[in-house]
C-alpha cells in the first residue's frame, strides 16, 4: 500500500513542470487576460482631466475642415484659450512631422507659443526599421522651440488590447516619458528622481513610485519597462469639448454644460472614428476607445496613484503549490464523487479571491492556479486508475515515445552522458549576427532563404571550426562558438580573432558572388569576449546540450549587438585585446558600461593582423586615439576636431565627434568618468 502512495510525489513533481512550461510559453494567458477585463471598476473618470476632441464636428467642412488641412495656429490658438483659462497642463496628441502646407510662419506660430508656454507636451513616436531605433518627433521649427515631448506609443496585447505603456525611452535627445507621465509630471510638478527600474519599481519622483513589469520587444530584442493602466472609464466617458467649439470660445461639453479649464489637464486628440486612432481596450465592451482617452486614463493613474501590479511569482508559486499539496494528498484517496465538488469550490474561491484581490490593484492570476486544480485533479485519478489496474508497462512504453532514439542508443553505450553540469573555464567567446536580417529574409522566398543561410552558416562555420573553435548553436541567423573547450589552448584569444577576421573576409568573397546572382548583401556584427565561464552538459535529464553559459558569455554577446551603436562590425573586449594586441592591429573605442552591469569595459574594434597593417591605417588609428585622449579630458572643441578630420566614412569617429557637438552645448557633470552607459542590451 506504502509502494502505491509513493508515486503520488512524482505525479507532483510532473505537474509542477507542466505548469512552468505553460507560465514560460505563456499559454492561456489570452483566458486570464478576459477574466482580467471584468475586474476594471470603470465609473470613475477623473474631473481634473479634459478631452478637446478633433471630433466629427470639428472636421466638417463648415467647421474647420480636414485635419490634413488645419494650419498650425489652430493649435496655438487652442493653447492661448487654454492657458487664458488657467489649464494646469496641455497635452497635444499628435507629432506634427511634417512641415506646415501654410509655410514656415504657420509653424513659427505655433513654435513661438510652445515658447512662451512650459505647461504644454508634443507628442513623439518611436518604431524600429532594420532592427534600429527610429523617431518621429515634431519639425525642425516646431523642436526648435525646445518644447517637452512625450511618447504615445500603445502597446497591443496578443489579443490585441492595450493594457499597458512604455514607460520611458532612451533617445538622442535624452531619456523621455512617455506622454501620460510627463503630462502627470506637470500638474504633479514631479521632477524625475531617477530612469531606472529596480526590483520592479519606477521612481516617478521621490514621492510616487510606479510598479513595472519589463518585456522583451518583438522587433529589437531589447527589454522595454511597462506600467499598467488602471482603466477608470469606458470610452468616451471623460468630459469632452470639440476642438472647434474650443477655438470658438464655446466653452461646454458634450452635453451643454460649461467647462471650467482651471487646474485641469487638458489632451488634445482625435476621437473622429475615420481618424483611426483608436484601440480595444479591457473596459471597451465593442466600443473601441480613443488613443487619447487611453493616455488619460493612464494619467489618471499616476495623479490618482491608483497603480495596478501583478501577483508577485512567490505567492502565485504558493498558490500553485497549496492547491498541488492538497488535491494530490486528499484526491489520493477520496472518491470521485465527494472530489468533483472540492474542484469546483476551489474554483470559485480562487474567482472570488481575483475579485477581491483587485480591490487592492493586484491583478491576481487565477488561470494557473485553475489549471492546477484541473490537472491535480485528472493526474490524480489518472494515476489511480493506472496504478490499480498494475498497467505499468504501458507507462514506460508510452513514455518511450518522449525520447529520441538516437540518444537512447548513445546512452546504452555511455550511462554517463546522462550526468548534467559544467565546469568553470578560462574561454573566449564569439557571438556574430547579420545586420538587417528581416529585410533580407524579407526579399526571399522561404526556400531561397534556407538555401541562402545554409551556405552563409556552412561557410562561417567551417571557418570556426578550421580555428579550433567549438560551435555551441546556431540561433536562426547568429552562431555562438567559444575556444579553449573541450580541448584546451593557451591562445584561444588569437585563434578567436582569427577567425572573426577570416568570417569578415570570406564574406566579403561570397558578398561578390551573391551579387552576382541579384542575392542580397550580408553583413555581419561580431563580438568576441574572453574570461571564465561554465562549460559543459546543460538542460535537463532528457534533452541537454555541451555549451556555456556566464557574465562574460552574456558580454560577447552584448559586444556584438554594441557593434549598431557604433558602426562597427567586429568589437572584442580588454581580456581578449590584452592577449592579442602584439599580433592584432585594433583600435580602443571607448569605455562602455551595459545595462545591469556597474563595473565599465573597455571595448577595442578588431581591424586586421599586425602584417596586414598600413601606414594609412596607423596615422587613422594615432589620430583616432588622440582625439579620444582629448575627449576623455572633456577637451571636447579640440577632440571634434580630430574625429572630424577622420571623414564620414570613419563611422566611430562620426559618432564621436556628435557627441563632442552635444558636449559642447551641454557640459556633462562635473564627476563624469569618460564611461558611455548603454541603457539597452
């Protein structure tokens, strides 16, 4: 009896691994995401806050026209009215990118208000072409009357829904909250306390912090840090004026009733449905709401600092594992008819205690949970039935068709290999990725595609492996190769740098012959890092793979991705450099600090071997270095002009030389270090 209640621990044990599969590929979340919807309490829209609506009426032709077609006073104008009326904070939902059709003065109007005006926030954009960062900020006049900009970037869920915002981005112009935040910072008059995220928090400012979540973006890879949006109104349900009623000094809403602007934050947006800025939204029910009811419901969130957070992990854990506990051990003996109603009361409480728990602004997740009770309760009567009807040859036949066969035949020959673990050894990393590969792989049939990096992989790889190198894993277009492991070689570095120089010069090879045959142009960013990190077999007792893993395996591959911001296309770190640099020419790019890291890394670009060097390429790299010399003396004037002389074409020296024209017009602080931190991976 003992042996039969034994399996009952295993029968958890599996359970727990079904679940932190689903919660890693993030199944069934599109349930918990409707069940979320029910919980927002959506009857409260904030009376400090205004919509002036580019509305239907605003658009028709006896009114103000086509949007197209509104000169920018419209807006200056709309400013005047607004302040005259004493608004605390005017937020203008469109990016104006484009030059005025009415000419340079029509934007000057509005530039020369925005002046005159510091309670006033321009929307701004940022999208990804190419895998890079692109902006879309106001014209040139209209910037250069130095107004606050927001971003109005909206988020979609899977299912389609906007329940979150980015919170902040890097741009060339500095850190930028997004639109809501910044329009909360003026009516809170909240200076940022600091653009970080730590152990989930945002600080706002000193007083308010926001809980955050971060996700990794689709197109760029790089983790993006979100709020949630307390939704406290259905659409339409915040006081709106026409934009053209406002203009006319007619100063009601919707329904006849007067506005009074005072101390209130005002969002100028589109709401016209053939404007198309609308989304779903959790508290929609089939209306979609508009872009700008969206930011001020968000601001509502900050000023209000009602702030939505998820479960923490710990208690959704303890949940998991309370309900796992008690259904494997009550369910292993009680009948099927007494059991069915205990799921089902689980259920219900675990419904109840959502509902309750959003009282609170913690958005609990109750799926997971759910699915445990489901599954604690069919494994468990599965495991009865099949331990009572002794059908244990069938449970290992069936789990026979879970593994591969031919790593069943290799551990009949070596048991060993079933042993999981590493070891900590010096070695020196390579990671490579093609630049722009969704453009290529865009301009390809499938099949061509495959064919095309089937030849690029082969080709790099032999390369690798004629260096000694060992391959860890090919991740769609990028190889990930490392030396010194499993056989070991006291000059992993130089065999490393050899073959990143070999992989650039064979691809410049295969670059004519592709072009030959109208294929696309490749090219590839390589990052080569060395120290100490742990090899061996990783993964779990059925699938696992000899590789490794570590900080400085995380830097090799942060190393190449770096190689975007400076135009580069081969970056090895200091340990490598200090290894290699009697017979590598390469030249010091900076000192950089990545993100999560606090200690900074000198980082050097890999040009050639020391006999392919040339005189042109030693007097580039000695004036390379002077200017860097002066530019971490913040000698700034005098470094622009040395990166300067290198030309256009020299793309590191470019990019110094703007950042010596910003340092320039803004000195930076008094105990800057020369360190360039990198706040994306």
């Amino acid at each position: 009896m003992l042996k039969k209640y034994l399996k009952f621990p295993g029968l958890g044990i599996a359970l727990l691994l079904i679940i932190f599969l689903v919660m890693q590929r993030g199944w069934f979340m599109g349930y918990q995401r409707n069940l979320q919807n029910k919980f927002y309490d959506y009857d409260s829209a904030s009376s400090e806050i205004v919509i002036v609506a580019i509305d239907e009426k605003s658009l028709k032709p006896d009114a103000l026209g086509p949007l197209t077609k509104w000169p920018r006073e419209n807006y200056a104008r709309a400013i005047g009215i607004l302040n005259a009326h004493n608004a605390a904070a005017i937020g203008i939902d469109i990016t104006f990118p484009d030059a005025s059709a009415y000419g340079t003065e029509d934007d000057g109007s509005l530039a020369e208000t925005l002046a005159a005006n510091n309670n006033v926030v321009l929307a701004a954009r940022y999208f990804f072409d190419e895998g890079k960062r692109r902006f879309e900020w106001p014209n040139r006049t209209i910037l250069e009357a130095g107004p606050l900009l927001g971003w109005i970037n909206i988020q979609l869920d899977n299912d389609g829904f906007v329940r979150s915002l980015p919170l902040f981005s890097q741009s060339d112009k500095g850190v930028i909250d997004a639109f809501s935040l910044a329009l909360a910072r003026i009516y809170l008059r909240a200076e940022p306390s600091d653009y970080h995220v730590t152990n989930g928090i945002f600080d706002f400012s000193d007083k308010i912090h926001i809980p955050a979540f971060a996700r990794k973006d689709k197109t760029s890879g790089e983790d993006v840090n979100f709020m949630y949006i307390n939704y406290f109104a259905q659409p339409n349900k915040f006081t709106h004026i026409s934009f053209s009623d406002l203009l006319n000094e007619n100063l009601v809403d919707k329904q006849g009733n007067h506005i009074d602007f005072r101390d209130k934050i005002v969002i100028i947006g589109p709401t016209a449905i053939d404007l198309q800025d609308d989304y779903l939204s959790p508290v929609s029910e089939g209306v979609r709401m508009p872009g700008v009811e969206i930011h001020a419901n968000n601001v509502q969130t900050v000023i209000t600092q009602k702030f939505l957070r998820d479960q923490s992990q710990m208690s959704l854990w303890l949940t998991i594992l309370g309900f796992l506990m008690v259904n494997v051990i009550v369910l292993s003996f009680l009948k099927v008819r007494y059991a069915i109603p205990l799921a089902l009361l689980e259920i219900l409480g675990m419904l109840v205690g959502g509902i309750v728990a959003y009282e609170y602004r913690i958005l609990v997740n109750v799926v997971y949970p759910i699915l445990m009770i489901l599954l604690s309760f069919m494994g468990t009567y599965l495991l009865r039935f099949i331990t009572e009807q002794k059908e244990r040859q069938f449970i290992e036949g069936a789990f026979g068709h879970y593994v591969n066969k031919d790593v069943v035949r290799q551990i009949k020959k070596d048991p060993h290999m079933l042993e999981l673990g590493g070891a900590k050894r010096q070695i020196t990393v390579f990671f490579s990725d093609i630049a722009g590969f969704t453009t290529v792989s865009e301009q390809l049939k499938p099949e061509d595609l495959v064919k095309f990096l089937n030849e690029y992989l082969g080709e790099m790889t032999e390369i690798i492996i004629g260096h000694q190198g060992t391959l860890d894993k090919y991740e769609g277009d990028a190889i990930m190769a490392f030396w010194n492991a499993p056989i070991s070689q006291h000059d992993h570095q130089l065999h490393a740098c050899m073959a990143a120089l070999e992989n650039q010069k064979r691809l410049a090879e295969l670059r004519n012959k592709w072009a030959k045959l109208n294929l696309p142009e490749l090219k590839v960013r390589i990052g080569l890092n060395s120290g100490e990190a742990v090899v061996g077999n990783m993964g779990s007792q059925n699938r696992f793979d000899y590789t490794a893993m570590g900080d400085n395996v995380n830097l090799a591959s942060r190393l190449e991705s770096i190689n975007k911001q400076y135009g580069t296309y081969l970056i090895i770190s200091e340990s490598t450099y200090s290894a290699v640099k009697d017979q590598m020419v390469c030249r010091e790019l900076d000192l950089i600090r990545v993100k999560g890291k606090t200690e900074p890394v000198r980082i050097y670009e890999l040009l050639a071997k020391k006999e392919d060097e040339t005189t042109e390429t030693a007097a580039k790299l000695k004036t390379f270095a002077e200017g860097l010399a002066l530019y971490r003396e913040k000698k700034f004037t005098e470094a622009k002009g040395r990166f300067a002389s290198l030309g256009d074409d020299d793309a590191p020296a470019k990019i110094f030389a703007q950042r010596c024209e910003e340092f320039i017009n803004h000195s930076p602080a008094e105990n800057w270090d020369g360190v360039w931190n990198f706040e994306v991976k």
